[in-house]
C-alpha cells in the first residue's frame, strides 16, 4: 500500500557543466527528470510511502531511471519494461545568464504508449493519494485517457486525486492544453498549479479568484504557486499567502514539483493548510538551489531542521 501514487513519464536527464550553447558543451551529468517522478522522490524522502507508475524502455536508459528511483525510496513495482520503445530523452541548456530551456527528445516512447489496459487497478486503489500532472496528458491520445480513468477511478473508490496542470508549451498548443485539461479541475480533490497556467486556463491569476473558482469545482485544496512571491493556499475555510523561503537559485526547473511533495506531504499528516503550503515552500526553496530536478531535496531530518529554523552544529 502507498500513501501516494504518481503516474507520468519519466526522462534520462542530461545537465551541461558550462553555461553556453550545447554545441560547446563537452561535459554533462546524467540524472533522471520527470514531474511525477520528482513528486514520487519527494515524498519518499520525507518518509511517506509514495510509488511511482509508467513504462520505460527495456533498455539501458530504462534500467537506470528504475534504479535511481528505487534508490530514493520510491517503489517502482507496477513499472513495465517495454521492449519495442525507447526511453525518453532531455537535455538542459543554460544560457550565461543562468536561464534554462529544455530539449525533448520523447516522440514514440516507451511512456507515451501508456493505456488503460496498462495499469494495475488492484494495486491503484491501495492508495491514498493519486498524483498527475498535465504533462501526462499531453504526451499522447492514450496517456490521455489514462489520466481521464484515474481521475474517475479515484472519484468512485474515495482516493484523493491530485492534480497539477503543468503545462508544457513544447508538447502541445495552448488551445489543445486547455481543451484536455480544465474539465480535470471538476475530478480534483487537490489542485496545484501556476500563476501562469491559472491565466491560461481560468482566465485570472487573481489568487482569490483562483481559488474561489477551483473550489466551487470541487477542490477541497488549492496552492497557487507564485514562484519567486511564494504560493497563495486555501481549503476553502482559510486562505493564506505563503511566502517563497530566502535561497540562492540555481535552476528553478523543478521547483513546482518539490513544492507539491511538501504540500501532499502535509495532507497526509493532517496539517493545516498554512502548514501544508509552508512544507511546500521549504521543499520549493531546496529544489531551486541545485541544479538537478531533485539532488536538492532533503531527507526528514534536515526538512524538519529548516522548517524549525535549526541550524546544524558542525564542530
């Protein structure tokens, strides 16, 4: 049993050492990147039981984005292997001023040919929270169905289904984003979303306003993320504006993610919803201070030392 599970694709990573145009990039770190994946490390890392579902390719790229997760914690046991498709690829790019852009390379893969035959409903309904992004439904017409069939699958057997739009203008038109994605707001228990992405699909990023339409669609709660202005959270009693934590940034790809562990962490463990969007904005904060999507993210000990502002004797 699991408290959370995540179903998305995840990619083998690649992040230049220098920050110039690739074609002068001799040197990359190999690392594994995708937003469910990175919500699945999260959680394991703060101790909660979170499982992460897809297919990778039975290859040597597939092999290794399973055992880095298993590594972090995450249980990977409803993974399949597909023989006849690729895992997918991304390499970061960073520009001298420190901004970043992404190259996909994921057309055909492995986790774009997910279908609902594919998913272990047994295994599915053990858990207490399901989490998907977007992104999951815009790699493909099958991914896309999944995430429909999860989201009514959690709907009928009282599993708290979170939702994060995670929109990726590089997989698809905004026109065809919004088409897919805002009837997912009325099957979320839990929305997690951008300023950016509330313009788009809600015509406003006025936060209470956001918030406001989101529960009248049913969710019971709703984090605008404001990045570097921190987050605005509501149960649909209290709404608060949380602040972003103080920290060096390094790469911000990421960060909604790690905010989102924090956040479906809190939930588990029954804190308020201030609370649940101050974990979140620690676990932002972490994330954005390195240059891999979850190398930043602490285990409990330390999350706990900054929630409480401890700071740790050396010598």
């Amino acid at each position: 049993m699991s408290d959370v599970v995540t179903i998305g694709e995840s990619l083998v990573a690649l992040i230049p050492d220098s920050h110039t145009k690739l074609r002068y990039v001799q040197n990359f770190t190999k690392t594994v990147a995708g937003a469910e994946s990175n919500v699945a490390v999260g959680l394991a890392k703060l101790g909660h039981r979170a499982s992460w579902l897809s297919k990778v390719g039975d290859d040597e790229l597939g092999h290794y984005v399973i055992r880095e997760l298993r590594a972090e914690g995450v249980d990977t046991d409803a993974v399949i292997f597909d023989s006849d498709h690729p895992t997918g690829l991304m390499i970061k790019e960073f520009s001298p001023s420190l901004q970043s852009s992404v190259h996909y390379y994921r057309k055909g893969s492995a986790a774009s040919t997910l279908k609902c035959d594919d998913i272990d409903w047994t295994f599915l309904a053990k858990a207490r929270i399901i989490h998907i992004s977007g992104i999951t439904a815009a790699i493909s017409a099958s991914s896309r169905q999944v995430v429909y069939a999860v989201a009514e699958f959690a709907k009928q057997h009282g599993i708290l289904f979170s939702f994060d739009p995670n929109i990726r203008r590089k997989l698809w038109s905004l026109e065809e984003a919004t088409e897919a994605l805002v009837p997912l707001f009325s099957l979320a228990d839990i929305v997690l979303l951008g300023d950016e992405e509330a313009q788009i699909l809600l015509q406003t990023d006025e936060q209470e306003q956001v918030v406001s339409t989101l529960h009248a669609r049913g969710a019971r709660w709703v984090a605008l993320k404001q990045g570097a202005e921190g987050a605005y959270v509501s149960d649909g009693k209290t709404g608060i504006s949380i602040p972003a934590e103080p920290v060096k940034v390094a790469d911000t790809i990421g960060a909604g993610d790690a905010f989102n562990a924090g956040f479906l962490a809190g939930i588990l463990e029954g804190k308020t919803v201030a609370e649940c969007g101050r974990m979140g904005a620690v676990m932002g904060a972490l994330a954005v201070a390195s240059y891999g999507d979850t190398d930043g993210l602490p285990d409990r000990k330390d999350f706990d030392a900054m929630m409480n502002n401890i700071q740790e004797v050396y010598r």
